[in-house]
C-alpha cells in the first residue's frame, strides 16, 4: 500500500476515474443506435462491476506482491481482459454497430480525462510514487491531447471548421502519445520485465486507486480512439 500520499491525490484520481466513467456512459446513451440505448444500462452496470473488482484486487495486494511473478499480475488480471474486449468488439458485426453508433465528437471530449491524469501523475511523482518519466517534466506528452481535444472537437467536429483529415491525424498522434506513456509506464514498473526507473520504479499503478489508471481509463481512451479513427477512415 501508499503511505503518505496527501489525501487530496488518490480523491482527486478517485473523481477522475468517476468523471471517466460518467462521460463514456453519456457517450453510450447518446448513441445513435436505439440498440445500443437499450442496453446502456447494462454496460454501465458492467463497467462498474469493472471497477470494484479491480479496487479489490488492489486492496488484497494482489498486485502490489510478489512483483517477480511472470507476467505480471496486473497484465493478467488487469490490462488483458479490457484489451480482449475491446478486440472482440471490432470483430464481431454487432460490436462494430455498437462502435459506429457512437457519437465522434462526444467521443473526442472523453480526452479531456488526461488532464487531472497528468496532473496526479506530477504529484504522484513528487510523493516518490512513480518516476520522473512518466510526467509531463520526463516522457509524457499525454497532456497535449487533453488540452487539445476540446478544440477538436468543438471546432473540427461540431462547426465543422477543421477537417476530418486533420482529425484523423490527430487522433493518430494522440493515439501514439497514449501508447508511449503506456510502454514508459510498463517497463518502470516492478517486474521480471522492467527497463526504467529502478531508483524509483512504477509503484503507484499496483496500488488503490491508482490501478484504474491501467485497467480503466487507459483502455476506455485507446478505445475512443480506435472508434474515432474507424468512423473517420469510413468517412
């Protein structure tokens, strides 16, 4: 477990996590697809259930021990899972209704969740919570997107004075942005696998609440990407 930790960062983190989840619910019930309405109340349910398993999980110390554990449990329990349901919706026909009912621009506002992120990763930073790479001051750029995506989609998707091509490519930037943030965070955490950081190693994602970090908000924005850069390929 944290120790130390000022209260206001893991509350803070905590409000992020539920601002994450009441946008992307807003997301599914504003669907165009009557269908998807339908069963909003379902998926939201889901992925509240989601989330509680994953603070158990932390809470038990499940993956906060036995670091040396290959792969790493977090992997297994945590990231695989989001990951193989995000696939298995873009492969099969009713999940890509589902993913081309979903509204772009309310889609492209869901990025602005990095914001609070990266702030808390500062703090998480100066509390010897994580390492300097994983801030805004080291190797992560996420916050441009989230201080970018109100404009796109204000201005690119909603008034329509920014191209789709330029929205395309900036979800493609912002796509690989998110992966570089992710590898960074990965290899500095503590594993069999780990390649950065270890005078001050990844701690904090192993630990409550910051495990949503990986196990929720990271796959809910790689998946609004992913829908964002389908519908603009198709247009």
């Amino acid at each position: 477990m944290l120790t130390n930790l000022p209260i206001y960062i893991p509350l803070i983190f905590g409000l992020t996590t539920v601002e994450t989840l009441f946008m992307f619910s807003w997301i599914i019930k504003t669907s165009e697809s009557p269908t998807t309405r339908q069963h909003s109340t379902k998926i939201i349910i889901g992925l509240i259930v989601w989330l509680i398993i994953q603070a158990v999980l932390s809470l038990k110390n499940t993956y906060n021990s036995d670091t040396n554990s290959f792969p790493p449990k977090i992997l297994l329990f945590g990231i695989v899972p989001p990951i193989l349901t995000i696939v298995t919706l873009f492969a099969m026909k009713k999940g890509r209704q589902l993913v081309d009912s979903l509204s772009l621009t309310n889609i492209t506002y869901l990025n602005t969740v990095r914001i609070p992120v990266e702030i808390v990763l500062l703090w998480l930073f100066l509390n010897n919570a994580i390492p300097e790479l994983m801030t805004f001051e080291g190797r992560n750029f996420d916050i441009i997107a989230g201080i970018t995506a109100p404009l796109i989609a204000y201005f690119g998707l909603a008034k329509g004075k920014i191209s789709h091509k330029t929205v395309l490519i900036w979800n493609l930037v912002c796509l690989g942005l998110l992966i570089n943030i992710v590898i960074n965070a990965f290899f500095s955490a503590p594993s069999p696998v780990q390649k950065f950081a270890f005078e001050q190693p990844n701690i904090a994602i192993l630990n409550f609440p910051f495990s949503w970090l990986p196990t929720f908000i990271v796959p809910i924005v790689l998946f609004g990407h992913l829908v964002s850069i389908r519908q603009l390929l198709r247009r």
